[in-house]
C-alpha cells in the first residue's frame, strides 16, 4: 500500500505518528525557506510541510500541480488552524517523499469554480470528474444506490439481472438495435426498460423485484436527455395500486432519510390526473406553492368532470376572449405592485416562441380594494371583480389572464405560474415535496392512425371497475370526429406516478394480467393478432399458466439524484454522460468500424443520397 | 395486499389466526369429502383443507396445477403433521377462496425433477423458473452479490457506473455494435469489459470503484458460454500486489461465510503460473487433490526454471518416447488394483478426439514393491522403480504415462488427472480450495504475426523490476526462430489470476499507469502510434495527469455462482439465458426488424453469397 493513511483523516489525536499519505497536489505555496503543499485525495486535503532542507531536492524536481505525490512523516500541531477543513488541525512534516507520477498543466483548473467550459471539461472529463462538486455527485448518486436496496433488500425484493441482448418490438420510442454475426441479418434490441422480463418474473412466482438498471432509448436528444439512463425498476405481485404506493413513497421517504437527512413524516399528497392538469396545467404539478390556475374558458375536452367560469368572461363584446377556444387566469400574490415595466417584461416572456402565447392580460387588485386591468374597456369593476374571486385573488394580487387554443394556453399558464413561482422564491431548493398523481387516461387519441395510443405503455391495467368496458366494446373508433365519446375515451389506467418539486421521478402501474384483457389492448393499439403474437406472444403465453396479479413502478434514476443534488442536469450526476448529440466526445464515439467487422456481421452502410 | 401471510410463514404458534393466502396450486387431493390443496409460493408450501361445504363450488370451478389461488381461513394443527416443511405443524381451514387466474395444464411439472427436457423448459423459461431448484440458484445468486456489495461497501469502495454505448476497439475477442442513427455511418460497441473507464476512475482520484456489471463478447459460443456476462468488477489506486491479493481473498471469503456458511480460515494458496503449468498442466488447478504431474521430457519451452527426468527414460531403445517432444507422468494413488478393462478404457478416455493422444503406458507399483510395466520390455525393475519415484509414486499406485507433442501431452495429462481425481472422488462438491495463481508471462507469441499478444490484456504492468527491460528493448522479434530469447519472452506480469476447484473465478492485474510504458506496450502488440491514439488516446491523454499507481480485478458472477451453488452449468444461474447459438429461444430472438428501421438506421443487410 501506498499509504498509511488517506488526506482526509488525520487529527490532532494523531500528533506524533509516523504516516504516510499519497495524493495529488492541490497547491504549492513557498513562505521564506519552507514549503507548503495541500496534498489532496477522495477523503480530503491535508497540508504537507517540507522544511528547508528539501529545498535543493524540490528545485531539482519542482512539484506541480496534480502531480501524484507519497509522502512520509510526521504529524504535527499546526500553528495556525484552518477551522473550515476537518484535518485543519494538523500538517504532516515529511521527512521523504516520492514523486509517484508527474502531471501536465491541466487544461482547466481542478477546483469547484473551474475555468473550463462544458466541452473542454466534456473532452476531459477524467479530469473534472476530480472536481468536488462533480464528486459530491457521484458520492450522492452512489448513497441513493446504495439506500435504496437496503430499503428493497429489508421488504423482500430480489436483486434478478435481466438480458441486454433482447427482441426489438418498438412501440413508442426507437430501439436501439445490436446485428448478430451468428445469426446473420437478425438483430437483438436493447431494452427501453426490463417491462415484460419482470413482469413473467411475477408470473414466476418472484413476487418483488428490483434492479438497479440501465435502459436505452433511440430517441432524438433533448437538452438533458440520455440515450442510455438509469431505472430503479421494482416489480410487486399479490398487490394493490394502494400497496405499491404505501411501498415506494417510504422508499423514497427512506432516501430523504439517509442521503439528506430529512425526516420526510407528512404523508405524500394524492391528486388525479384532472386534478393535476385543471389546476397545474400538467401533470406533474410542483406543489410547493399554490397559485392554482382558474380556467376561465375551457371547450369540451378530456376533462369530462370540470366546469368553466365562462359565464365570468362572455357577452363582453372582447374579442380575444370570445375567439380563443380557451382562457386561464392565474392569481400572482402581492403581484399588485408589479410596475408597466415587470408587466411588459411578462407579455414578452409569454409571447417567445417556447411559449407562444399572443399577448397577456391583467387584473391589478389593490390593497385599497380597487381594480385595475388592461381589459376594463370590456369589463367593468363587477366582472372584474368575479374574476379576480374567481382566480383566487386578494387584494395586493394580479391575475394573469392567457388566452388561444386549449393545449398551448394550458401548457402556457403551467410555464407562468412556474416562472412566477420561481421569481417569487416559492420554489425553495431545500424544500421537497412529494405527489402522487393518479388515475391517468389509459388511452390517449391518435389522431393521424385514428386509433387509441397507450399512454403509459400497453401493459397497464384499466381500473378494476372499467375492465369490462374494456372486455366488452370494440376497441374501433368509428366516428373520429366524436372519438371522445367512444366508452374508451374515458376508461381511467390503474397507474400511477410519483412526482418531486415538479419532476416526475417515477411511475407505473398495475399490469394487465389475463390473455384475453391484454389481447384486447393490444387491438385497440392496433396491432393485429398476428402482430402481438410475434411481438408478445411469450408473454401472452405466460398469461396462460397462472399469473398472479401484479404491478410495479420504475424510478428515473439519474433524475432522482440530480434533483436531491440540487441541480437541474441529471448529466453531473453521471460518470460518463453523452452530449446532445449522443456523443461521447472524451473517447470520439460512436466511431467508424472497420469493413472487416462490418463483413462479418452481414451488414453495410448505405451511401448516402 | 391480496394475502396477509406468505405460504412458507405460517407455524403452531398462530393457531387459531384469521389469515388470507394467495399463491399457486401445487397439488390437490381429495379424501372422502375433504380436499387438500398444497399452495404454494416464492417462501414456502402451505396445506390448505376445503371441508365438504366446498364440494359444490369446487365441482363447478376445479382447481387445476397452477391456478393462482387466494384462500381466507384459520391456522389450525395439522393431525398428521409434515416435519419435512417448515409449515408441517398447521394448515389452513379454507373459509372462502378466490380463483386469481386460472391455468392451462404446464408443458411439464413444476417440480425439482422435472419430466420437462432442456429445450422446452428454455422456451418456457417463466415455468422452469417456478421450480424450486432453479429459484433456489437465483436466491443464491442474489445473496453473493448482496454479500460482495455489503463487503465492498464496508471498505470503501464506490459503485459507479460506467457507459454501455462506448467505442469500439475490438482487441482479443469480437466486439457487439449498435449503429447510431443520429451520427449515421457510424457504430457504438458495447462494452467487453470496464477495463478503461475504471482506469480512467482511478485517475480521476475515486481510489476504490466497484460495479457489479453486463459486459458482452461476440464469441463463437462454447458450450456454457453466454454473449452477456456479469463480472464483479474492481479497481484499487495507491495499491500494490499484495494489497489486492489481501482484499479480494477476503472479499471471498465473506462470500463463502455469508452464502455457504463456511469459516474458510485457511491462508490462501500461492503458485507461480510455471508451477501450475508445470505440476498441474494447466493454470488454474483443482489442488483439492495431489497427484502432480512428473514432466519426464520436454522440449526447450516457456517454461525457463524446470527440469525434467530425461535421464531416466533416455536409451532405452523405446522409439515412442525417443520420438516424442514431451513425456509426463501420474502416480494415482491405489491405482495398482485397476483392471485390465479399466486400464482399456483409460486408454481409449486419452485417445478420445478431445483428449487426442495415442496410448498410455503405465507402471503398476504393487503393493509388494514389485513393478508390473506396459513398457517392462525397454525398462528393467530399477528404470521402473526410478520412473515411478520421481512420479511420487508408492506402493499400491499405478504411473499413468503419455507422450507426444508439449502442449496436447501437458493439457492431456492434465484432463487425465482431473478425471482419475473424479474417478477417485477426490473432487468433493462440498470442499472449496481458493489458490492464486501468480507471475504469468506478460506475452505470447503469435506465430502467424511475428508479434506478442498480451496474455491478460494491454493494461497489466510488467513486474517493477522488469519495466526497465521492456522500456529498454526493442519490442520487435528480429528473429523469429528464436523468439524465446528475445527479452520479452521472459517479462513476467505483474497480475493474478483466483483458482477455486480448478475453475478460474477471478483475474487482475496491476497496470501501467506511465504514458511511455504503455506505449511501449502498445508497440509491442503491433499498433501503429496513428492505431493506439485513435484507440486508446483518451487513456494515453489521462496518463498525462497525474496517474497514481492501480490495479484491480474482475470476477466471473455467472461462474462464481454456479461453483458456490455445485453446478457444472452457469446457464442455470440466469433467470434469462441464451442457448449455445446466441439466441433466446423464450423471446424468439434475435429477430429481423423492419425495413424501415434499417434505413433510419442508415445500414443494410447484406445479400449472402
């Protein structure tokens, strides 16, 4: 061994001992005839005194930094302590040291504030993984890892590899696919998630299981998205939708505990999918401020059990209002003193093309009672008042007011509120709040193919009470134009998501466990018999021998950690993440292969054009 | 929950309990008006007793073999109890039950000796995995990877993980590739092992990486080989030898304490790769038995600080062994008593294809101390005599005897020794002998090339007193005949390779960690400075940086569990194997994919012929 001891474990009970410490050097720092150097490891720094009579020695053999240095010695009292470290106590009088390897100027310096840009750090990422903040993240990623399967392991979940090597059956993102030399113009696929492998586990008899798993999705890249991620994937039989989420928020409960050392004892609030979406605008609300939204307006939509305020806002003769197929109104508290400028700001924030809004409207509701709004040309104090009450405001508050299509005017008030939030301060970095959404559509509307898509996958159960609406109606849409009024339209999925400060960080659901139910689904997905057969058919063979009831969540890993990390890019919590390109720029790949492997395995690349 | 206790929970203690069971119907019996059904799940048998009130229902809804079953009763004693079942002392009074799922009657039974062959139970691998055989593998697999994570936890080491979508340097065996659809012409490999990136780990400072982990080789499959392994993969920085000998033995050792419940206290045995080879033949002995191979003969080879006995078989006028390169011997011990027939059939074991040697002469050392020779007519009583003691022969013992070419001949005599140790029960399933095998030759010779092959892998350090020889020389072979003497030949590796009864479970090394050896080290194995930049430059790149001194091991998961669990078979080990050919018979796959994936993909699949 290189050492006696690490750089971050040596205190001043040790004064007096012989050690000896490997590390890198962090700094050099010459005062007078004496040399200090922080020598820095995984544990710590602790600073390193040569005294003058190795000065011939160091001008002969410079130390810089990160260079790889042993040093043997002396632990000593330091005259002046540095409180901020917790070896700061004590320095290390070497009486010999070894220079184990050298190292050039780094192209960008190792410290928290480095001054290397994404690529740079990106091409050189063995060097920023010595960062302490990246570190901090993997030491993070690494304390949720190792958490969570106490956690699984102490409840009876069994830790079973599932294959890599499996069979492409795409359905909804793109597979990645592996060509096989040995059986030549076949393919494997690796998996988008290991669904249908836990699921026959279940079938096994396997009753809980876990796996700590990467998955891969050929998908177009999105700032912060991974072609191959990481799942916590759990499976339960003899279950209830209420029995995997009592198991998997104290899972989450149980991570707060260990990596952060919350004590996260409210109970984890529930709401439907309606819910989340009439009030929040989507479906994985952050619920640490209100600030819910007030549809105005609203046409016949997905949101079967909802009302409008439309008898608030018609018969105005406002034009805006009367053409959009939709309003939403949010109340900003203490948004009252927003000045014309902070005003302008935020319609041109909702007009930018990610949001896309045309213009935005406001109700100033004084502290004095008073009301203020750039619509009181249509709406005298009495309308606007019933707005303003109805969005839920006070005095001191403005209501924001979007108007346009339904889909882009929900997703935009969303966004508004988020951002009001944010520049409120309402979305605290060390506040967690934890949301289970439920009862999702199992359907949604495909409208090009005129069919049903499966909105979480198409192994979700139905709610145990639709499941004969599902059994019994045919699964074609006849009448596109009224598909809302097909009895699949409003069957409701036995599924589930956990949602953290507005991210979804995981879901699942209860899982189609009998032949003729799946069959079924897979038709109204449309998917011929024969098509499911030779996709699935393993699976709805198994569904022929006994399958228990069952189901499971998955947890985006990756996503998790970053956002216990306080981050917002799941990449500094991944060792080697790829770019947006899907590239791996430190080791330049994908690359180009040789035509001999090419040959081998019964492929080419087409020209292209 | 669908049940309030498991089927293996239930003792005389909760006699008189209301509880609920679901799992799947083992057998059922019928006696006069009572029927017994057996239920079982992942924990256990219980006995459930429908009394006659049932008779109806259960008439007009059978239970058959392997329907799901959920029953609600009363724990009560078992009359005639079953002490061969930890719930032998009760059973359950059904008061109502549930059918879950039916079943249709199962391929082939459910049991430990199951009437099912291999291929059907692969196909129906969720049915096999039912039998409490293979559930108990997985079980056991399970445990050793919680006892190893616990274990390397325990000591520091993180688990980080590492990417699968990498760059392809095919470098001993085949590659698998993923064609990358966004950066199109182009491939991902998927990883053969974590050899670089751990590396890359140590240089970024994270001194003790762990991961238990997929790693892929597209190999022609022998038989228990898999495309997909798991290795339990390890890196140590700041470490010599002897340092990661010490973890990792007692890495094991945990194992064995946690798994199997064996205290091994024994030190681990140490041999040099020239004495395994030497007194074993091969490098990875079993040394739960004796009987070394006496080398007789043997050519100027590999094997620089061994002698043989040529002097005792030399002018005999025995042109067999005149004629041969090599000539070996074992004494097995009481092998005086063999037959006539059982020396026939030896004879024709060694002439077999796989074994490949023409005859075998033996000596048989009576009890008496007279000597009985197959060879008696070129050798008199004191050559015999002089045969079997350098053998290590006694009386009572036969001197098996082959010769032919070197390496057939040390092979041949090592699968003769294997098998008379079978023969002579000398392999004991329930003993476990762990051996290092130590100071392997750094290189081969590849004959075809003229050049050397890494024997390890192009990462593992020379020992430290030979860096300077192989930094010092030209690694080219100017001389091809005489490639033995060229100064390479006789570096030793500074790796190790962890033996348990005669299977290779384990392998690492100590690598090279200056940019100049391991260019020294690439040049050696033919790589053009253009090749090992494009390759390997980010490894070379981060040699720049500060390096420390490494080194680390992989573990073969798949056989270490099936040696612990007694199985010649790592197959039985998967929850999801693939057959000799690659293919997962369950799934179906690999399988075609659709034209149009193809072209999105940017390749094609080639025409035969």
């Amino acid at each position: 061994m290189f050492r006696s001891h690490t750089c971050g474990e040596l205190r001043l009970t040790q004064a007096g001992s012989s050690v000896t410490l490997a590390g890198w050097v962090q700094t050099v720092r010459k005062f007078g005839a004496i040399t200090f150097v922080d020598l820095r490891d995984r544990y710590g720094i602790t600073q390193l005194v040569f005294n003058e009579g190795f000065n011939q020695q160091l001008d002969e053999n410079p130390l810089g930094r990160e260079f790889v240095l042993q040093a043997k010695g002396t632990v000593i009292e330091r005259s002046n302590k540095n409180p901020a470290i917790p070896t700061g106590e004590i320095e290390l009088e070497v009486s010999a040291f070894t220079i184990l390897n050298k190292s050039a100027v780094p192209p960008f310096t190792i410290q928290d504030d480095t001054d290397g840009g994404d690529d740079i750090r990106m091409k050189y990422r063995y060097l920023d993984l010595r960062r302490n903040a990246v570190k901090k993240n993997l030491e993070l990623r690494y304390a949720v890892n190792r958490s969570a399967r106490n956690y699984l392991h102490e409840n009876a979940f069994m830790d079973i590899e599932t294959p890599f090597l499996i069979k492409s059956t795409p359905e909804g993102a793109r597979d990645f696919v592996v060509p096989s030399r040995m059986n030549q113009g076949q393919f494997y696929a690796l998996p988008q998630s290991p669904q249908t492998f836990k699921q026959l586990l279940m079938v096994s008899g396997y009753d809980r299981y876990y796996q700590i798993v990467k998955c891969f999705r050929d998908e177009d890249l999105r700032a912060d998205r991974q072609p191959e991620f990481t799942q916590i994937d759990c499976e339960m039989a003899f279950v209830e939708q209420e029995d995997i989420l009592n198991m998997f928020e104290t899972l989450i409960k149980r991570i707060f505990k260990d990596v952060k050392h919350i004590d996260y004892t409210d109970a984890v609030e529930r709401m439907t999918w309606e819910d989340a979406m009439w009030q929040y605008g989507n479906d994985k609300p952050d619920i640490r401020f209100d600030m819910k939204i007030c549809t105005l307006k609203k046409p016949s939509t997905v949101y079967f059990n909802k009302q409008d305020h439309a008898t608030l806002i018609n018969d105005a003769g406002f034009v805006v209002f009367d053409a959009a197929e939709s309003v939403m109104a949010i109340a900003v508290p203490g948004g009252a003193t927003f000045t014309r400028k902070q005003l302008d700001e935020l319609t041109e924030w909702v007009k930018r093309p990610q949001i896309g809004m045309k213009g935005l409207a406001y109700i100033r509701y004084n502290e004095d009672g008073s009301l203020k709004s750039s619509i009181d040309k249509f709406y005298n104090e009495d309308r606007l008042k019933g707005i303003a009450a109805a969005s839920g405001a006070h005095p001191g508050d403005i209501v924001l007011i979007l108007a346009g299509a339904e889909e882009r005017t929900r997703k935009a008030t969303s966004e508004l509120r988020l951002e009001m939030g944010k520049q409120l301060g309402l979305r605290k970095e060390d506040e967690f709040k934890l949301l289970w959404v439920l009862d999702f559509p199992l359907f949604e509307y495909a409208e090009e193919e005129n069919r049903w898509v499966a909105r979480h996958h198409p192994f979700t159960s139905p709610k145990p009470s639709q499941i004969q609406t599902m059994i019994e109606n045919d699964p074609l849409i006849h009448d596109a134009a009224n598909y809302l009024s097909h009895p699949y339209a409003q069957i409701k999925a036995n599924a589930y998501d956990m949602v953290l400060n507005g991210n979804e960080i995981g879901g699942g659901s209860i899982r189609i466990f009998q032949r003729e139910l799946q069959e079924k689904m897979f038709a109204a997905l449309g998917m011929s018999e024969e098509e499911a057969l030779h996709k699935f058919g393993f699976l709805l063979g198994a569904f022929e021998y006994g399958a228990p009831p069952h189901g499971g969540i998955a947890f985006g890993f990756d996503r998790l950690c970053s956002i216990l990390g306080g981050s917002e890019s799941i990449r500094d919590f991944i060792a080697f993440p790829k770019n947006n390109s899907g590239r791996d720029v430190m080791l330049d790949a994908p690359s180009s292969i040789d035509e001999k492997q090419l040959v081998e395995l019964g492929i080419g690349v087409r020209d292209e054009g």
